[in-house]
C-alpha cells in the first residue's frame, strides 16, 4: 500500500525520521523545510499540494521555541495556531488526509497521572497555548482523514536535542545542572515516526478512526534522571550531575510539572505496546554514539 505523503518542517529532527523510514516501507515523500514552503501563505501551500498530489501530509513544521515565543506572540500564533487550519482546509477542498503534530504543552501538568486524550487543555505558555489553538482548527475543517498526534519530550539524530547537549557538556568537563521537577516520555523520534506511519495505515484500511492520539515512548522520568541515564549508558557516570528547580531557572515560559501523555488508546488501535523510553534511548545512542547494547 504505497502512499504519497508531502512533508512540512523537514529540517526538523521528526521529519528526518520520516524521510528515513517512509520509502524504507514503500512509500513515496517530498520534504519542505521552512525555507522551501512557507506554512502562514496559504497560496504557497496550496501549490506544494497541487504539485505534489500527496495522499497526505505530515505538518512537522512548527514554533518550537519555548522561551521565545513569550516574546514573539504573533510568530508563534502565526505557526502554531493560524497554518494549521489553512494547512487542513486545502487537505479538505482536496481530499488529502492530514496529521498533525501537537503537544504535551497544551495541559498544565497538574493532573497527578498521565493525561489521556479526552482530558481539559490548560495550557500554562504562549507555546502551548498556540498549539491548544492549533488542534482547534485543524478540527474545524471537517476532514474525512485527520490525526492530531500530540507527543513529548523528543528526540533524534541530527539537529538540538537534550541527549547531544547532556554529552556535550559532560565531555567538556565540570558539573551537569538539571531540572528535576518536571516528568515526562522522552520520546525517540524513529519510533515516534513508526508508530504514527503504523497509525496512518491501519486508517487507510479502516482499523482506526480520525481523532486525537497521544504518541511517546513508554515510561516516564524527570530530566535529571533522562540526563542520568545517558551518562550512565555512555561511561560518563562519574560526571557530578545536580539537580536544579524549574523556578531558579527563571525562564520566560511556564513548563508543565508532569505532563506523561497516557498511550493506551493508540497501543489499542495498534494492537501492540510502544517501545519503552529505555529502548529509545539505548537506539540513539547507538546511531549516535555507536554503542552496541545488549537485546
């Protein structure tokens, strides 16, 4: 069942997944970073898709700048919560399906247990709140074929990511400080892009229906303990690692305290469990380290 699929944000670390494994499985994509497509002309966007005649689009492209969007409101308005629902209204006029990629961000973390799709949206940022405002319009355009995938924490090879700076740091010597009150998935993004590929297909053959879903990997841990385990599993475990509050920290955008998505739906739609946190872990360090890890 081959697809064709037209791919937004594609100098993102999840788009760099998808390029890798959709024509791996058969399928047929063309990536547009921002340069290349931009999301808030609508004209544009409605040439790539006339262009490319895709089955569906991936919208990978986003304001993922926490901090700065508290400051720069209207881009992170203009990205987050505008060009989706024009991304999602062309799909519509053309048949095309759509998955969009939303957030963690959109809850205040205060729940006490991992959130389920279902559950009220509070977001506590600009970022979040833009991305809360993002889902709305996507679900507004009425499409026949609509996913909205929020996930977390997330993280792959190539681009920024946690995992590169922790080791970074870590190798140029002195002592590690990391937040510690903030829980969350982290989230490996070749398996985020094989669950949500897996996702779109049983839906083309009628095994899942359109909606919201929440995609990460399984397991949950604070960044401090995210930051221990990649020493620990890249030798690095005698580096002096402390623990800091989100408080003293004194950064422009609120963050959620634990904001663990429950994945129960999606593991029912695909008829397995998800990888875990550990496996993610243990596979980019692999791609990224070269370390061999026992199975």
């Amino acid at each position: 069942m081959g697809l064709r699929f037209l791919l937004t944000g594609a100098g993102g670390q999840l788009a760099r997944a998808f390029l890798e494994i959709l024509p791996e499985c058969g399928h047929e994509v063309q990536g547009f970073d921002s340069k290349a497509l931009d999301l808030t002309d609508s004209m544009a966007l409605a040439r790539a898709l006339d262009e490319t005649r895709p089955d569906w689009v991936l919208n990978c492209g986003a304001a993922t700048k926490v901090d700065l969007c508290e400051s720069e409101v209207e881009w992170a308005n203009a990205l987050n919560a505008q060009a989706p629902g024009h991304v999602a209204d062309l799909c519509q006029e053309r048949g095309v399906g759509l998955l969009h990629y939303s957030t963690d961000f959109v809850f205040d973390g205060s729940k006490g247990e991992p959130y389920a799709e279902e559950d009220t949206r509070r977001p506590l940022s600009v970022y979040g709140a833009s991305k809360s405002l993002g889902e709305d319009a996507v679900a507004a355009a009425g499409l026949e074929k609509m996913l909205v995938v929020r996930t977390q924490w997330v993280f792959g090879p190539g681009g920024k990511n946690f995992p590169r700076a922790i080791l970074a740091k870590a190798r140029e010597g002195g002592a590690l400080v990391v937040v510690d009150d903030q829980r969350g998935s982290p989230t490996f993004t070749l398996d985020l892009a094989a669950m949500c590929l897996e996702l779109v297909e049983k839906l083309e053959v009628g095994e899942a229906q359109s909606g919201v879903y929440h995609a990460a990997n399984r397991g949950e841990m604070s960044w401090f303990e995210f930051a221990a385990v990649l020493l620990e599993k890249t030798g690095l475990q005698d580096v002096e690692l402390n623990r800091i509050g989100s408080a003293d920290l004194n950064m422009p955008a609120m963050r959620p305290a634990s904001s663990v998505l429950d994945t129960k739906k999606l593991e029912a739609v695909l008829g397995h469990p998800l990888p875990t946190v550990q496996a993610g872990i243990e596979r980019y360090l692999a791609l990224e380290e070269g370390i061999a890890f026992k199975d």
